[in-house]
C-alpha cells in the first residue's frame, strides 16, 4: 500500500498530511511559516515520522516551475523576504527520497477542483483565493497553465472603486493590483479591523465585491473559463458570491450574450466544490502523478 504525502505550502502557514491510495486523510499536521531554516527541518521531520511514497507540493509563490532550470523548486521573488530563492522544492526531494509534484497553491487547488469538485468534467476551469493574498490557478484543456512563469492574478491591475479610501492598496510591488485592493490586508488596512469582524451591511462588502468583480470579468473576457471558483478566508462570508455575480453582470455589459450571463451567473462563479480541502487535495493529486498514477 502507498502512502502519499500532501504539503500546503502557504505564507502564514504549512499544513501536512499524509493520504491513502483513495485520498482518505490517516494523518494531518499544521505549523506557522517560519523561516526556511526552522520550517523545512520540521516539514522534513514529520513525514519522516509519518513516511511516504511520493510528495505533492503545493506552494506559495511565485515559484520556478520549469525541469530545466537550476533554481526548479525555488521560491522566487516572493513579498516574504526570508523565503526569496528558497529551494523549498530540492530539499525536501533529496531529504525523503521520494518523487515529489510541484505547482502553485492555486494551481494545485485547480487540479483539484477540476478532477474532483466543483469543475469536474470541464475542460476549463479557474479557482482564485482570496486571503492572505490572492491567487489564481487556472486548467485550459484540461491542464494547469504555466507559461513563462504561472499565471500571477493577484497582480493584475484593477481601476479603483471610486469610494475606496485606500486606493493604491498595499501590494509592494503594484499600485492599484487585485491582492493589494482585495486580499485580507487591504481590509484590515482600510477599515482598521479583519474581514471576518466586518458587518454585511459595511461599505467594505461593495468595494471588496466590485473588485473581485472586475477579475471575474477579466478572466472571462481573457481565458472564457467554464467556471470561477472562488475559495480562500475572504470568502467564507456567503453573501459575497451573489453581489459579485450581480456585479460582473453589469460590468459585462451584455457583451457575453449567453445563457450562463443572462441567468446571473450563478453556474459559473461558485464556491469551491471541496470546501477548504481544495489544496490538499491538489497536493495529494500531485503526488500521485509524481508516481505515475492518475485520479479516476
């Protein structure tokens, strides 16, 4: 029997587990996301403890993803400074002795969701995060897309809401960029309290909704996915979704004249089908190609 082990790597912090063939949960572990010194001995640690046949990684990025590249597995050019060319990737590869898959968090999650959840059967898919930061992994034909690097979302830029008190956002490196106008900081920055304190009837619930609205409309326009799954901490309030189907609607203007806008979007921009799980089992599933194995 093999053993597969599922790693979420994320900026605050790592989550672990350990799965069988069938992606039953047998073992699940989280620590905060020190530095590259004091994490990856623990990471390393506990699947030694907890061995595996293979290893999905699913990480925060940016992250080299090509075979050829000297820095293939690196942590690049991320906001995290003490993780900047991290090989988070080799160490963990030459300290288990095992094959080990590697994506974006978001694209892990989109393997996910695609083979497994709320886009199954589809060709298309794009699944965004909307927490710490904000990320999007996007499947074309059935495959997640790479590229010159990995699709970066969060780092599109957006025109600001014309109420937004905060509209540079705080991204350090992009004036006016989707993560920097909507992940979890810009909120805490803009109304001095997290997201999840925020009331329904808050003016921060328009603002936040008109931006994740026109990246809805952007991704729509740009790669015509059959689904927008939209997860991450941000998103747990469940009144979000539904203003920002009606705000896409309107900033589509009637353009996309099919049946899915007409009706409202409600079939295409959707929570994600796995709930929270998304990542790691994305993770899981890149293990198990890691080895040769596929998921029915």
């Amino acid at each position: 029997m093999r053993y597969y082990g599922a790693l979420e790597a994320g900026g605050t912090k790592m989550v672990l587990s350990r799965l069988d063939g069938q992606g039953n949960m047998l073992e699940r572990t989280s620590m905060p996301t020190d530095t590259p010194e004091t994490t990856l001995p623990a990471i390393i640690e506990w699947f030694l403890e907890h061995p595996v046949d293979a290893l999905g990684i699913g990480s925060f990025g940016p992250v080299d993803l090509h075979p050829d590249s000297p820095t293939f597995g690196y942590i690049t050019s991320t906001p995290k400074l003490a993780w900047r060319n991290a090989p988070l990737m080799p160490v963990l590869r030459d300290a288990l002795s095992v094959p080990v898959g590697l994506d974006t968090d978001v694209n892990a999650a989109a393997v996910a969701e695609a083979a497994l959840g709320a886009a199954r059967g589809l060709d298309s898919c794009l699944y965004v995060t909307v927490g710490t930061g904000i990320g999007g992994g996007l499947i074309i034909g059935g495959k997640p897309v790479h590229g010159l690097t990995h699709p970066e979302l969060g780092h599109q830029l957006l025109k600001p809401h014309r109420h937004d008190p905060l509209p540079r956002g705080v991204c350090p490196y992009h004036e006016g960029c989707l993560e920097g106008l909507a992940a979890g900081p810009s909120l805490q920055m803009r109304w001095q309290m997290p997201g999840h304190q925020i009331p329904q009837d808050h003016a921060a619930w328009e603002i936040e909704a008109d931006y994740l609205a026109q990246m809805c409309h952007n991704a729509l326009m740009s790669f015509s996915p059959e689904k927008i799954i939209l997860g991450g901490g941000v998103m747990q309030q469940d009144f979000l979704i539904p203003m920002i189907r009606e705000r896409t609607v309107r900033l589509l203007g009637g353009y996309l004249d099919i049946p899915q806008v007409r009706s409202g979007l409600d079939e295409i921009i959707v929570p994600p089908g796995l709930g929270v799980n998304s990542g790691v089992m994305g993770a899981w599933i890149l293990a198990k190609q890691a080895v040769g194995e596929t998921v029915a």
